[in-house]
C-alpha cells in the first residue's frame, strides 16, 4: 500500500493540488523491540501485539487518517486504519478483532433474515435516478421532512427486530440443542463435534413447528390477540352492526 502527502498551493482565485512523494507503508514497520507493546483481548484469547502509530491524509487534503502497524508475535504485519484520531493503537486493534463478528452477524442478518431488504421510497418523494449521496432534511418542505423522519425511524426499526431475533435464535442454539434438534425437519449425515445447531438450523426447527405452536397457543398470548384482531378487521366490515 502506498500513499502519498498532500500539499495545497495557492495561486490566485485557483487552488492546485500537489502530491507529495509517495510513502510505503511497508517500510515504517521497526523491528518489534522498537515498537509499542500491549496486550489485547483478541478471538477470545488474550494476545501480545506490538504496533505504531501514524497520521497520514489518505483520500482527503483536509481530512487525516490513524494508520496503526501491527506486528504479531509470529511476524504476521497488518495494517490498521481508524477516522477516530482519538482512539489508541490498542483501542483500534481491538476494535477489529471485535470486527469479524459483527461483519458475520451483519451477514447472517442479510441472508437468512432478509434484515436490509427494506426499501427507502416515498410517494411523496421526486424519483431518483441514482441512490441520493446526502439525503438532507432541509432540502424538503417540512411535510416530507416528518414523512421521512417516520421512514427513517421505520427503517431502523426493522434492522433493530431482525437483530432481536438474530440473538434468540442464538440463544435457542446454545440454551436448547437436542430440541433443536428433534424437530428438525431435515437429514444430516454426520453432526457437529460441538452439538451446536446454527441460526439456520433452528430457524428451519421453529418454522418446522409454527402450524403446531399456533395451535396451541392460548387466547391471553399476545400473538393469538394480534391474529384475531387482524381477522377482525379484515372479515367485518366497519359499517357493520358487528364491528361495535
């Protein structure tokens, strides 16, 4: 990875831009007993690291990037990058050793839960021909502005009940596995060493027992309310005698 140092000059009404000579971040690495140690909480383990730390413009003039080199204790070299200059070299390489779970949550979330489908768009809105870069309020009269504070609102609203429901099955996986797995409706050949049934997996075993639980349910369930107060609405008309 390269990069290089801004430099801006004035001539004028006209302001040029200069590039610097470029610099190899691969050659700011110093031998591990010249660095800064520390030792973090990594992967569930904790771990020895050796870092340094920079601050380098990297695709903005105005704008300066937290560049941390990292050293493990098996020579693996990674580099860092942080927009928060206030935060330590430890800080930052503990921030992305909590990085790999979230980016697998973030991708469960969107390939079993469907959690980012949600679609920005309202009627009220002009037709884009692109995704807007900044979707600023005061661009709108102040009528849209409430309908998208509400479209907002609804959106985040949406993520925020797939991760609840990420978390149960997670919870269901490791709280109650051999009953996860009984009612599995499908054939594994051979099963984890572990015993541990995935987020699909358990999924797959409440979707397998929806008809049965529903059945059952009792009528001061909240769910069963909600459901009768769905059919209600659909099957008598509001005019109707029995509506009251």
């Amino acid at each position: 990875m390269q990069l290089s140092l801004v430099v801006l000059a004035s001539m004028g009404h006209r302001r040029l831009r200069q590039w610097g000579s470029n610099i190899k971040l691969c050659e700011l690495f110093a031998p591990i007993e010249l660095c800064n140690q520390a030792s973090v909480w990594l992967y569930g383990q904790s771990m020895k690291v050796y870092y340094q730390c920079f601050e380098f413009y990297w695709d903005s003039p105005k704008v300066p990037v937290l560049f941390v080199l990292t050293q493990l204790p098996s020579g693996k070299r990674i580099i860092l990058l942080s927009s928060d200059l206030s935060l330590t070299g430890t800080e930052v390489i503990e921030a992305y050793g909590w990085r790999f779970k979230i980016e697998v949550s973030f991708r469960t979330i969107l390939h079993l839960l469907g959690g980012f489908s949600y679609r920005f768009w309202l009627k009220s809105m002009e037709r884009a021909a692109k995704w807007p870069q900044n979707l600023r309020l005061n661009d709108y009269p102040q009528t849209i502005q409430t309908q998208i504070s509400v479209k907002v609102e609804s959106f985040e609203r949406f993520i925020n009940l797939n991760a609840i429901a990420l978390g149960l099955l997670q919870v269901l996986a490791l709280e109650m596995p051999k009953t996860i797995w009984q009612h599995f409706p499908l054939w594994f050949r051979s099963l984890p060493k572990h015993g541990y049934p995935t987020e699909r997996i358990v999924l797959l075993a409440l979707q397998n027992q929806l008809e049965a639980n529903l059945s059952q349910s009792r009528p001061a369930l909240l769910l069963d309310k909600l459901l009768r107060a769905k059919i209600r609405h659909f099957l008598v008309p509001e005019n109707s005698d029995l509506a009251a």
